[in-house]
C-alpha cells in the first residue's frame, strides 16, 4: 500500500541520512573526506561516491537513486566546483529531487563567498563562461545550472573562510547539526494512513511548501474525530526538514489549561531555538520574546486543536513574529475562529468516502483490506453508522475484530438506536463492552493519565488499584481506546478522553462528592471547602499549572472512606488534614502542610507517599519530619522527600520492610539517616542527591536488592558504611562530589557493581585494588580528584583483573604507575604528568584515548597496538618527535590547540596514510 510507505510514523523512504555532494580534485583527500569520516563516527550513514558505487556500475543511474534515497544533501561549494559540469548536473537533481520533496539541502562554501556562488562571480563567473563555450548550443541546460547556484546559494547553511577558524571545530559545527537534524524523531501519523496522502497535497499545496516569500498561515478545521491532527502529523513528517526551526504544539485546548500559555510559550522557544531552562513569567513577555527569537528564522509552527482567540494571541500572534519561508498551521473545530483572526487560507477536514471508510474499517475489523463475502453487507452497515470519520471507523472496527456474526448484528442494532450526530455514544459502545477492571483502567487514563509515560502509569495504578495493569492496557490498545507512542507516552483521542470523562461526570451531573474521581480544580475546591465528600469519590489528582489557595477546615477528608489515590501538587491548603482514609494507597502531596500524619490514620494500606517540598513554612524549630518516626509502613514500597529543607534526620524505618525506593534528594538540612535504612533488604533504589549537610549514613549496609545508590553533592559525607554482605545487584554507584577519604575495604562485595562514579571527590587521597577486580565494572570515572590521588596494580592484581571494564576517565595531578589491560576507553583529561606512563602502551584492548588539556605532557613514548582514536587538544608542550610519532600511529588524531606541527610533518601524514584523519589548530 503506497500511502503507508509515504505517511506511517515508523517507515522511511531514505536510504541514506546524507548525501554529498563536492567537487573531488578541491576536497576529496582534505575537507570533504574528513567530512565524510567524522560523519560516519558518529553513526550517520553518509553517501560519498567513491565509497558507496561498486565497481563498473554506471556512475549516473547510481548517484541520481543516492540522491533521491538520501535524507539530507549537503552540497561543499569550493573553489573549481562550477568548473564541473557533472557537478552543477549532480546540483540540479538534488533540487529536484530532495527538495521538491520536503527535505534538506545545506549549502558548505567551504572557502568561497556565498555571493561569488549566487551571483556567479570569481572563479563560478569565469568556469561559467568556459562551459558556456562548450555548451553554447544547450542554452536551456546552461540556465538551469545558472539557476540551481542562484537557488542553493540562498539557502541556509555553513561559510568557511580560511585563517578564520579551526576546520575540525567547523566540522564539529556541521556534525552535530545533522545529527540534531536526523534523530528527531517522525510524528505518530496512523497504522492504516488510509486516504491521507490526497488531504496532505491538498494542504500542501495551501501552504505553498518550498517558497520563501513572506509567511505562510492555513487553518484546518473539522469536527472532531475527522483527521485534522492526522493530516497535520503527516504534513509535518513530509516537510519539518526544510525548517531552521520546528514546533508541533499539541492538544492546545488542553494543555493551556493543564499547563496555561505561558508554558506553552516556553515549549516553542525550546524546541525551536534550543532555549530549554527559559522561563517567561507572563504571556506579554513571553510573546515579546517569540517574536525576539523566531521574526529572522524560517520555522515551522503547528498549531493543534485551537479554541479560544487568546491561544492564538499569545502562540502566533501575527506574522512579523516569524522570518522569511516560515509557515503556521492551525487546526480547530471552530471555523469561525479562524474567520475572526484573518486566516485567509483554509481547509476543511472531511470524511472519508465509501471506498476509504470500508478500507480503514477493514484493517481494524479484519486486520486486512479485504472483508469476506459474508461478512460485506454488515461492514457496510458499520460503515454507514460511521459517516466516514476515521475516529469512529477504527474504534467500531477493532471493537467487532474477533467477534461472531451475531455479535456483530447485535452491536449494530446498538449503534443503529444512537443518532447519527452523537458520536461519543457511538465510542461509548466500545466502554460497555469492556469488563470491570478495564472499565476502571480507562476512566483513570482519561480522567488521570493521558500523555503519562506508559511506565509511570503502570505503577501509579499498581499501586492505587492494587492489581497489574498490563493486560488491561493492552485490551485498551487493541480496542483502540489508547495508543502507546513512539517515546512510551500514552495517547488517547480528544473525543474519547471527552466520552470517558463524560460517563463519570454522569455518575453524578450536579453533584462532584458523589462521582468516582475528582481532576477539575473547581470540582475539587467545592467538595473541600464545602464538605460535600462520600465514600464514592475514588481519586482526586489536583495538579496546577499556578498556585492556589484552598481554605478548609481539615476534615472533609473524613467521608471518602473508599479515597484510594490523593495527590496534590501546586495548591497552597490553608492547614493540614485531620483525617486520612485508612484506604489510601497513594498519598502525593506537594507542600503538605502539617507536621504530622493525623494521629487516628492508619498507614498499612499506604504503597507509595510522596511528601516532596513539605514543611518549609513551619520554621526551623522543626528537629525532624515526626510524622515519620515509629509508622508502621508495612506496604509501603515507594517513599519520595525531595526537598523538605528543614527534615534533617530520617528516623527509624523499621516499620517499611517492603521499600523499595527512597529519594530523599535536596534535603539541604538533612544531616543523618537511620541505621534501619542499611537494613531493608528489598530496598533497590535510594538516592539523596544534593544533600550538602548529610554526615551520617547508617553505619552497615545490607542492602541485597539495590541497584542504584546516588549520593551525588553530599559534600559534607566523609565516608561510607560497611558493606556486610555481596550486593549482586548493584549496577549504578555515584559519589560524585562527596568528601569521602578512602573506600572501605568491604567496597569489594559490589559484586554487581558496572558503573561507579568518583568524580570531584577532592578529598578521596586512594582507590583501592579491589575496584578493578570487581567483576562486572564496566565503567569507572574519578575526575578533578584529590590532589595525590593513586591507584596502583601491580603484576599479580593486572593479571586477575576481569576483562570487562572498558571505560576509565581518571584525572590526576600525579598519576602513579597504572596499567587497566582490558579497558577500551581511557580519559586522562587535564592530567600533570610530563610523559605520558609507559605501562599504558600494554592496554592491549585500548581503542579510545583522550589526553585534552594535559599542558605539562612533553612526551609520549609510545601507545597501545589497537588504539584507533587519540585526543591531545591544548597539550601545548607535546614535542615534536611525540606528534610524529602518534601521527604513524594513530588512525584519528586530533591534536586541536596544541603545538603547531611542522611542514615536515604534515608532509609524512600526506605520503603515507591515505585513511589518516588530523584536527589540528
């Protein structure tokens, strides 16, 4: 099926992520071949045509299907490249062929100025003028290369001019644009894109894709359900490319109320310029800002699912915000909208026709685009209750996937009694056929968890809901209910998280404390400051874009008696509860706003607590968080206390026996943890990231099941706790920046242990043998160490060491004899040695070597057999006979900043390594 090969999220039509394009007598051995090595390092597959064509097969045909399989076409202008003529031919195709088809084409003068280029002047005018003597009688083909110069000179790309910078840095610039470029990852579009590429053109062809005069705005409009969003995605995968800038804003009718604007204005600025930790503050100024950044850049903006005048304001305000060739696409359900802001070109989103409708209805029906003889005249009932919106077609579809004939007659009777016109009773169908706990799973993903990470979902409602999940969500799935995207987000339909919502607001329609779940900050503030809570109220997740006040007395708590799931986040509440449910099971509160858990709730129930930034009002004559001391938290397996400044010893938790994660991250005050701590054997997780006062540990760990340990910014912890018995299942250990000494000797029983990091710890004066004997370390750090910091091996422990670690970054000021045969990777960055040691020329495995900023090194003696790459930028006292001699020996060098090599040198490297690459400045 073609549509499905052009439009479908996970197929793509290149072969190639880069094609280039260069003149081969200028740049081949030089610029463009170190290019092409560097593009390939970093794992982008990259055409280059003395590489990629086998021998004997003819050259044109070949290039000419690169071209046309090849994502991006970076095109070298240099000095005699418009003295070739297949050149200036090979330049006319990749505009035909790559841009015409919304992708990129980045023009490198490497060189030259882009205006010799445009306006074919120097060398272009002089080779120009040869060739029209050889062609003089091809005038057409001659004005076409003229014109093809004229139009890649004027696209966006990258100048270099000799003398004015380093080349690798250059190179470095380009590499990392096409790979920012090629791991953005494509939009969903839909498993059966059925019908779509047609509504694409037709968009397309609105916008006016590929001109760069003035700014282009279409609004689509539709009513829900129609594909207005499929058809945006699918636009946005054909043509993002051709963007300095792009931008999928999705869901905005919800997300400006979940989040509000000002959010929303933050999340184009980072996806379009990279501005990722601005904050705005307001709309005006966040609107000021947009049009700062974007008014000279060429983007592409999407709008989804618009509704209100001041989304539009305050997200494309008008035009002048964007630069030249920009285009902004709206899709709503309003039309008139559209109207009121001037959009002068629009597009209606409709339905799909008979043969479409029973098509897509296929797929999801019968997972197939044929319907058999017996089942053609039900189908096309199906088909007439849809009315050709995809929406409905897929859901009713996979809703009769599996079923018999008289399941089939006897949904159709259903949808045939539901008027045309109501589509979220048609959805419906699908919910009443679903059993108990998928009921319960759906109404909390709609209510609750849509655009949730799958996983987070998953334990929210293991642990709220008390069984797995899993089987359920994939029901859903099959059902067409939800959707797991690309990136593990779960996804559900406008009209169908409406159809769910709706059927708990019917639970109740004018009263909200007799409904199953609470999410709107209006319903939940009525039944708190009014008490009008019962035992029918299951969740309330209040979560707010800004802060707000709530005022209550402290006991309307008391009636949920069935409240499994509170969490809290962004509300300022004017005291604490004096009343739990003794049936929570998720207690997430934000700024809870007591010392103390109430005296009469019983925890035993309780599977995850969250009381993150809580207790900062209170003062400091808060010892601890008492609340915690002497509970008895016989469930309880998740326990987070991110930021509770003033806590400043976690108490006896011998009461939690089945915790398995503890965060205890920027409690700034903290100074101990209790020694229950080191003994909770299912514990597999515990990090307390950033807490600058904490000296005390518990003194012994027995902590069988941890796998991660993060001690990250505990500067004031001195050492660590015993280790009684093998940890086999460690595998993170970070104790960057803590003031530890020394290692304990029982280090060794992190028998687990692949990755330990040490750096900045500047007291650590020693790091025992053992570490390298562990026998599944893969990955060792220890940068900006102490000052005398030593590891020492000697032959018995070199000969026992495992081969499985590959990875050591070390950084000392006096490196004593060291020898890790079997790692692959060594970084010796800003090291003080004066000769590089001798003993790591025997590292037989080492491929990777990296000795930057390394200024006192005068002298390299040697280097392991294997070594393929070896970094020695700003060592400015390497001799030259040490240059010489990495440059025989080392495939990829980069000596960047370092003393400048002589002619002699570079001489050598030219004669007698025809695969050398070299960085130098």
């Amino acid at each position: 099926m073609k549509q499905r090969l052009c439009y479908s999220s996970s197929t793509c039509e290149w072969t190639y992520d880069v094609f280039l394009s260069f003149r081969g007598e200028d740049t081949r051995s030089g610029f463009t071949g170190n290019l092409y090595r560097s593009l390939c390092d970093r794992g982008i597959h990259t055409f280059i045509d003395d590489v990629e064509l086998s021998r004997g097969e003819m050259i044109t045909p070949a290039l000419f299907k690169a071209i046309e399989q090849s994502r991006i076409a970076i095109v070298v202008f240099s000095e005699n490249y418009a003295s070739s003529a297949y050149c200036l031919e090979e330049l006319v195709i990749i505009l035909e062929c790559i841009m015409k088809k919304g992708r990129l084409v980045w023009p490198v003068f490497y060189g030259v100025s882009p205006s010799y280029v445009r306006n074919q002047e120097g060398s272009y005018g002089e080779a120009l003028a040869k060739l029209g003597e050889r062609f003089k009688n091809d005038e057409e083909r001659l004005r076409k290369w003229k014109l093809a110069l004229k139009e890649a000179a004027n696209l966006s790309g990258f100048h270099f001019m000799f003398k004015h910078g380093y080349e690798y840095k250059f190179i470095q610039t380009i590499v990392e644009e096409v790979s920012r470029k090629i791991n953005r990852s494509p939009l969903h579009v839909a498993n059966y894109p059925i019908g779509l590429e047609s509504r694409v053109q037709e968009v397309k062809s609105l916008l006016d894709v590929g001109s760069n005069q003035g700014v282009s705005m279409v609004g689509i409009y539709g009513i829900g359900g129609i594909g207005k969003t499929t058809i945006t995605c699918a636009l946005y995968n054909c043509i993002a490319d051709q963007f300095e800038g792009q931008c999928f804003l999705a869901d905005i009718r919800e997300n400006s109320m979940k989040y509000g604007l000002v959010q929303l204005q933050e999340t184009i600025l980072s996806e379009m310029v990279g501005e990722k930790s601005i904050k705005l503050g307001s709309i005006n100024r966040g609107m000021a800002v947009l049009k700062s950044k974007l008014q000279r850049k060429k983007v592409l903006l999407i709008l989804d699912d618009v509704d209100k005048m001041e989304q539009f304001n305050a997200l494309a305000g008008d035009l002048s915000w964007f630069g030249y060739g920009s285009k902004i696409i709206v899709t709503t359900r309003n039309k008139h909208l559209l109207h009121v802001r001037g959009v002068e070109r629009t597009y209606e989103a409709k339905g799909l026709d008979h043969k479409e409708a029973l098509e897509l209805f296929s797929w999801h029906a019968f997972k197939s685009n044929e319907v058999g003889p017996s089942y053609m005249d039900v189908s096309k009932r199906a088909i007439l209750y849809s009315n050709g919106l995809p929406l409905a077609l897929e859901i009713i579809g996979s809703n009769l996937c599996g079923k018999t004939m008289s399941e089939w007659i006897a949904a159709l009777d259903t949808y045939e009694r539901i008027p045309d016109e109501d589509i979220q009773e048609k959805l419906k169908v699908s919910y009443d056929g679903l059993k108990r706990n998928e009921k319960e799973v759906f109404l909390d993903i709609a209510c609750f968890f849509r655009g949730y990470i799958l996983k987070d979902v998953i334990s929210l409602l293991l642990q709220g809901r008390g069984f797995s999940p899993e089987y359920v969500i994939r029901v859903l799935i099959d059902r067409s209910l939800i959707k797991i995207d690309q990136c593990g987000f779960v996804r559900m339909h406008n009209l169908v998280e409406d159809m769910g919502r709706e059927i708990v607001r019917q639970e109740s329609p004018s009263e909200p404390g007799k409904r199953s779940r609470l999410w709107l900050y209006e319903d939940i503030v009525d039944v708190l400051e009014n008490d009008k809570g019962t035992e029918t109220i299951e969740v309330i997740m209040l979560h707010l874009p800004k802060s707000k006040d709530v005022r209550w007395n402290g006991s309307e708590l008391k009636k949920m008696t069935n409240l499994k799931i509170l969490t809290i986040e962004n509300a300022y509440f004017s005291r604490g509860p004096e009343h739990l449910p003794n049936s929570l099971r998720v207690l997430k509160w934000w700024g809870y706003p007591s010392q103390s858990l109430p005296p009469e709730f019983d925890p035993k129930r309780l599977v995850m607590v969250d009381l993150s930034m809580s207790c900062n009002f209170l003062g400091k004559q808060l010892e601890h968080m008492v609340f915690l001391a002497y509970q008895k938290f016989e469930s309880l397996s998740e326990m987070v206390l991110r930021g509770c400044r003033f806590m400043k010893k976690v108490p006896d938790m011998s009461g939690a026996q089945n915790l398995m994660k503890l965060c205890l991250d920027h409690c700034k005050n903290l100074v101990e943890v209790h020694d229950s701590v080191g003994l909770l054997d299912k514990l597999t997780r515990f990090t307390a990231i950033g807490c600058t006062n904490l000296r005390f540990l518990p003194h012994n760990f027995k902590l069988t099941s941890l796998e991660h340990l993060s001690l990250r910014k505990c500067s004031s912890l001195h050492y660590l706790p015993n280790i009684l018995e093998d940890m086999e299942h460690i595998k993170n250990l970070d104790l960057c920046g803590t003031a530890i000494e020394e290692l304990p000797f029982s280090f060794r029983k992190l028998t687990g242990l692949k990755y330990l990091v040490l750096d900045k710890c500047k007291k650590l004066y020693q790091i025992p043998i053992s570490i390298l004997m562990l026998p599944k370390l893969e990955r060792l750090t220890a940068v900006k160490c102490g000052r005398h910091v030593n590891l020492i091996l000697g032959k018995n422990e070199l000969a026992s060491s495992k081969p499985l670690m590959k990875d050591v970054r070390l950084s000392y000021n006096d490196l004593t004899p060291v020898s890790h045969s079997n790692v692959e990777f060594l970084d010796l960055t800003a090291s003080a040695f004066k000769v590089l040691p001798e003993c790591i020329s025997q590292c037989r495995f080492l491929k990777y070597l990296v000795m930057d900023n390394c200024k006192k090194l005068q002298e390299i003696r040697g280097v392991p057999p294997k070594i393929k790459y070896l970094s020695a930028i700003n060592c400015t006292s390497l001799n030259h006979m040490s240059q010489s001699m990495l440059l025989n020996q080392v495939r990829f060098l980069t000596l960047g900043k370092s003393h400048k090599l002589s002619c002699q040198v570079m001489l050598l490297t030219v004669k007698t390594n025809d695969a050398f690459s070299i960085y130098f400045g």
